[in-house]
C-alpha cells in the first residue's frame, strides 16, 4: 500500500502503524533508526497521533524528531 511519509511515497504493507511507515521512511533515507521512539507523529490535518495509529492506503503523515 502507499502511504506518504513527509511529502515522500512510502509502499508498506497493508496493516501497517504510523511506527511502520516511519520505520520504512528512515531505513529509505539512512537515518538513525535508535531515534525511532523518539519522534512525534501528525496526520495530514496536524493532528498529533499514535505511533500505533493503523494506516490505509493513501494514509498521508509527518514526523519529527523530539
């Protein structure tokens, strides 16, 4: 399924968390992947969710590191 993940396409499975979908995002981009616990997570309206959050395809999200 695709997702987007601060403005970049994401294909993850279906089923997949917000924690998922940031998990693929950081592994694509080289990222430090210890920081994953460490971030907050928005839908596309700004509001704040859950890591746990269940994505659907089209889901659109953004992160940051706390």
């Amino acid at each position: 399924m695709n997702v987007k993940v601060n403005k970049e396409e994401i294909v993850i499975f279906r089923g997949a968390t917000a924690k998922h979908a940031i998990l693929r995002y950081i592994l694509k981009n080289r990222l430090d992947t210890k920081s994953v616990d460490n971030i907050t997570i928005y839908d596309r309206y700004g509001h704040q969710i859950d890591q746990d959050a269940p994505l659907k395809e089209g889901s659109v999200i953004t992160f940051k590191f706390n």
